[in-house]
C-alpha cells in the first residue's frame, strides 16, 4: 500500500493543487524536471542559462533533432504553423499554458481562485503575467480556430515587451497585420481568424502539456524554424547545443575538402581515419572558430556517429 501511494502521490498532487490555482507546486515542478541540475527561477522552472540561448540561436532545427533522437527523445518535434514573420525565429525558455474547452461551473470556480491569488484580467492574461526576459510562452489552445484566438495585437505587444520573444500555441491568433508590426516578434499559430477568444478556459500554468505530437515541460528549450518547433528538455539543451555546433563545424570542414579535392565523398561521409580527423583540428584552429577542442574531445564525438 505504501509503494503504491508512493507512485501516485506525485499525480495526485497534481490534480490537487491544479484544481485550486491552475498551477503545480515547485516541488511537483521539480520533480518532473528532476534531470536538471541547474539554476530554477523561483517556481522551479528550469533556467537555461542567456548565454546558451544565444548559442541556440545559431544551430540547425535539424542537427538538433538529430540529437535528441539519438538521446531517445522522439516526441519533441512539431509542424504544420502558421507564422507572423517567416523571418524570425522564436528561441528561448518555455512557459508552458494549457486550455480547454470551459463550461461555467469549472470557470467560475478558476475565476474565483485567480482573484484570490491577486490575477487580473481574463485567464487568457495569466501566462503573460508570469513571463520573463527569454521566455516563449507556448499554450495547448487544443487546436481550436474560431474562438481560439489566444492574442491579438494588444496581447502581443505586451508578451513582447515582457519576454522579448514570440509564442507558439496549438490555437489561432487575431490581427495579424497588427502583430507584424510588431519589430522582432513571431507567433507559431495553426491559423488566424477574426473572432475573438470565447468558450476556452485556462486548466493549466506551467504544467506538463502537449503541442500536437509533442511533449513540453515548464523550462523546455523551444527552437523553431519555418518547417517547425522542437522542444529541447532543459537537461539536455547543452549538449543538443554542443553536438549541434560540432556537426554544423564538421559539415563546413568537409564541404572545404571537397571543394578542394583533399578528400572523396566516401572519405568525409564515413567514420574519418585518424589523418582526417587531424586535418580537422588543424582546419578548427586556422578558421578563426569560437570552438576549441582536443583529439580526446573529438573522437569522444565521432565515437557514436549516427547523423
């Protein structure tokens, strides 16, 4: 009996404190991020540091990818947006947003709560209350269109101005001139539509949700391009970085040797012999690259080749 309370425990308080405020505890928060090691915010959401998000802002949607298959994490990707800017990438710490459809008992109820706990405005307002510098707010508007518009112009200037960052929602969003006016801001949306946000209702706040066939947790480490959104677990946003630069290095490297005739396609495309995996350095020292690494650096990463 007590194993079994053990295992339930951490849902059961899901659902316990979900109920009240739409929010889960910084303990259930840190349990379900437990692979973290590092820096929370207050709440205990995962803080990946600035600098590493700088970094993400220059690696490929598709090396990353690559990498979190490898690692086992096959449910992270999502496609098929509609984007503001096509030009703009949204990178950065997940805030994490869940709705459903609402009926009026549960809503009066989460209205009632949100007073209490001094929040202001329709729960649609809620997440962008929590949002800080280098976060993405990314809310599961269920898919819905009409009367699925989670922001409009007025609500995009504020998550702007609060977070420096676009959304991503599995819902729509309304004028969509307005929002394009907005320098440097981007929204993933499934479609745009005129109407405005009604029978929806907000169920969850940095809680566990999912964005079409992908998983995101509070923290996550959202990466987006024109073909899609990846959703990096904060524990592994490192090392998706790291590996990803090292294959973008390694493809400028090869992409030289066969202009220059060094090496045949079967030689790069291949696990490299030790004289090329030499050349190698010996080019990563002379092109002026941030990244340094050593012979032990590299083999560890060529060790397990499988992109």
């Amino acid at each position: 009996m007590r194993n079994i309370l053990k295992i339930c425990f951490p849902v059961l308080l899901l659902y316990a404190v979900s109920a009240r405020a739409q929010t889960i505890s910084k303990e259930q928060l840190i349990f379900y991020t437990s692979e973290w090691k590092g820096e929370r915010f207050e709440d205990g959401r995962p803080k990946i540091p600035d600098d590493l998000l700088e970094r993400a802002k220059h690696i490929g949607i598709e090396e990353a990818w690559t990498v979190l298959r490898n690692e086992g994490y096959n449910n992270q990707f999502e496609g098929n947006w509609k984007l503001v800017n096509d030009d703009v990438p949204v990178i950065g710490r997940a805030v994490t947003a869940m709705f459903m459809p609402s009926r009026p008992d549960i809503e009066k109820n989460i209205k009632a709560q949100g007073i209490k706990d001094g929040r202001k405005g329709n729960t649609n307002a809620w997440p962008i209350d929590v949002l800080k510098k280098g976060d993405v707010y990314v809310a599961d508007g269920f898919g819905k269109i009409k009367g699925g518009t989670l922001i409009g112009d007025n609500l995009g200037n504020s998550i702007f101005n609060k977070s420096g960052n676009g959304v991503i929602f599995d819902g729509s969003a309304r004028d969509l001139q307005g929002l394009k006016s907005i320098h440097g801001f981007n929204a993933f949306v499934r479609d745009f539509d005129p109407s405005y946000l009604e029978e929806m209702v907000l169920m969850g706040l940095n809680t566990p949700i999912r964005i079409g066939h992908a998983i995101v947790l509070p923290g996550d480490l959202v990466l987006s391009e024109k073909e899609g959104v990846l959703f990096i677990p904060a524990h592994l946003a490192e090392k998706v970085v790291a590996t990803s630069e090292f294959i973008a290095l390694r493809d400028d490297f090869g992409h030289a040797m066969l202009k220059a005739g060094t090496y045949s396609t079967g030689e790069i495309d291949s696990q490299w012999t030790p004289a090329i995996r030499e050349a190698f350095l010996k080019w990563l020292a002379q092109s002026g690259s941030k990244v340094k690494m050593t012979r032990a650096q590299l083999d560890v990463f060529m060790e397990k080749r499988t992109w």
